[in-house]
C-alpha cells in the first residue's frame, strides 16, 4: 500500500512539473520539522552468534552406527548419533540370568520361613533354625534387590547408546565417523541451538555511560538491513589492548546467521533533544546546506547548520519546530517560486 502510494505521489509531481514548466506552481511534497531525541552515534563492527553450542558426549561404551551430517536440522529429543554394543546381548542375558537366580532363593527362602514358623508353633524344631531362615531372607531379599539395580542400570545404559539432541538445533560438527570406538566421555558432535542468536560487539570504555541492560541499539547487515536489539548482558571491564567492554545484544525475529558480520550503531553520548527534519529536505551544495519551507503558496530558502544524524532525520539549526519544509521537488524551484503542496 505504501508502494503504490508513494508511486501515485511520484506519477502527480511528474504530471504536475510538466505543468510548472509552462508557467504553473512547482509541485511538491512537504513534511514537519520536529523536535525529537537524538545522540551521536559510531558504527562498530560485530559478529552475530549462537547463543548455545554443545558438544555431546557418549554415555557408554559401543561403535558408532549412523551419525547426522554437518549441518542437519534435528528436533529437540531426534536421535543425532546411534551406537551399538556388541556384548549388549550377552551382559544383558547375564543379568537377566541374576535376577532370575535371585528371585528363586529369595522365593524358597520365604516359602520356608513359613513352613519354620509353624513347626516352631509346634515345638518341632528350635527358634535358632528360623533366625537362620530369617538372617538368609533378608539377605536374599538384598541381594535381589540388587540384581534388579544393575539390570535397570544396563538398560538405561543400553538407551544411552542412543544420542539425542536437547534442544532443535543444526550439526556444526562431526567429531568422530561411523565405525568408531568410543568410550564414555569421547565427544560426538558439536551441536548449534536453532533460533537463538545473539550480536558480541565490543565497545571502547569511553561509551561505558551508554552500556545499559535492556538498552536498545540498531544492527545493520552488510546488506543494509536494520534490525533492533536488546543489550542483554555485559562484561564491566575494560579487556585486552583495545581497552572495549564485550557487550551481548538479543536478537529476535530475524534471518541472519551465525558468525555472519555486522555492524553495530552505538550510541556516544546521552540523547538530547533536537530540531530535526528528513535528510530529503536538504539541499547541500559547496557554500552550504539549505531547505525550502512553505509560507503562503510560495518557497521560502533557509539556509541551516546540520548537526548529528539518525536513520532519516538529521539535526539542523535555523528552523522553528512546526514549519513545514519542502522535502521532494526542492532540487526544481528556487527561492520564491510558486509551489503547489501534494499530499
């Protein structure tokens, strides 16, 4: 919509300069001077990051079966590496095997603690046979205990051979192949958080009075896109030769990628109030800058002293804040030609 506004604009002040030129008002489009809140600003080159890279690691022992490629998408919980180990089978059986020897004498035992217990109701045999019984339960009631431990202990081991991811994320980096032995501890893979990206810029200490907690700043890609960020943490220290403060901004909602460059507009002083007007609105040639404003029908030359600059507005000294100034078709007239206002 605002394209084929702007469009329009430009079709009627086309439309209309053919008619100034047969001795009719120039046309033109004008805007406000206003009275904003502006400071000096310095570019600084920065780096967008990830905010979490990890390296995982193997839990147990076992030889790498599949393993996703460098820059593979995984979903938070998918598998990112499998190993498999060749005694799994057997240790698993075995302690199977345990378990079952186990629950069978603690099984008897406790069978016979009942048949003891009536037989000393009976007077058929002494007490000192059922605290036998009783010593040699509570001991096979342990050790079954036990063997069920290291049988769940394996097979939650067993799971482990399966490495997942514990965020969605992308690979960055392959740190062992297919076919591999790994043990306990050996790393995997190195894996980026998706979505999550931050800018490191590092700012001489002399601007440390702008370095503030969720202080807003501009960052502009190579490709001149502008994007707003949060300052989200700081390091208050002057570091390296350099003397900068290694400040983090948040970014949100974005397309850029990590390790991408970028350059950060950094605030120098406090920001104070200033008459400013559109960059379109001036007219700088070699003994000066000036703008034309609008009183009765007709263009008015003011010439104006430019001071510091943000995004489209520029400050600027010899206007009254409500004036209106000539912001397109000021290069086609001259001071006092007739001008005709398009909205």
């Amino acid at each position: 919509m605002h394209r084929v506004k702007t469009i329009l604009v430009s079709f009627l002040l086309v439309a209309q300069f053919s008619l100034a030129q047969h001795g009719g008002p120039s046309p033109v489009k004008v805007a406000t001077v206003e009275l904003i809140k502006m400071s000096p600003v310095r570019k600084i080159p920065a780096t967008v990051q990830a905010k979490v890279v990890a390296t995982l690691k193997a839990e147990f022992r076992g030889v790498v079966i599949s393993l996703l490629d460098v820059g593979s998408f995984v979903k938070k919980g998918g598998t990112v590496a499998e190993l498999t180990d060749t005694q799994s089978k057997l240790r698993s059986q075995e302690l199977q095997d345990a378990v079952k020897s186990s629950q069978a004498r603690y099984d008897f035992l406790k069978a016979e603690k009942t048949r003891l217990q009536d037989l000393v109701k009976k007077n058929l045999i002494s007490k000192t046979e059922l605290e036998q019984n009783k010593s040699d339960y509570l001991s096979a009631q342990s050790e079954l205990a036990q063997s069920r431990s290291r049988l769940n202990q394996y097979k939650d081991q067993v799971t482990k051979l399966t490495i997942t991811a514990p965020y969605d994320g992308y690979v960055l980096q392959q740190m062992t192949q297919i076919g591999a032995l790994l043990n306990s501890g050996d790393s995997v893979a190195e894996l980026m958080q998706a979505d999550n990206l931050e800018v490191i810029v590092f700012v001489p200490v002399k601007y440390k009075s702008q370095i503030k907690k969720q202080a807003q700043w501009k960052v502009i890609t190579e490709q001149g896109k502008q994007y707003n960020a949060n300052i989200t943490q700081f390091t208050p220290a002057a570091i390296g030769a350099s003397h900068a403060v290694e400040v983090h901004l948040n970014l949100e909602k974005n397309s850029l990628w990590s390790g991408e460059p970028v350059s950060v507009v950094v605030p120098t002083q406090t920001p104070r109030e200033v008459i400013a007007v559109p960059r379109d609105a001036l007219v700088i040639r070699r003994s000066g800058a000036y703008v034309y404003t609008v009183v009765d029908g007709k263009a008015i030359k003011v010439d104006v002293q430019i001071g510091m600059a943000s995004g489209e507005m520029i400050e600027v000294t010899g206007v009254k804040v409500g004036q209106s100034i000539i912001i397109r078709g000021n290069e086609r007239i001259r001071a006092g030609s007739e001008v005709n206002v398009i909205n």
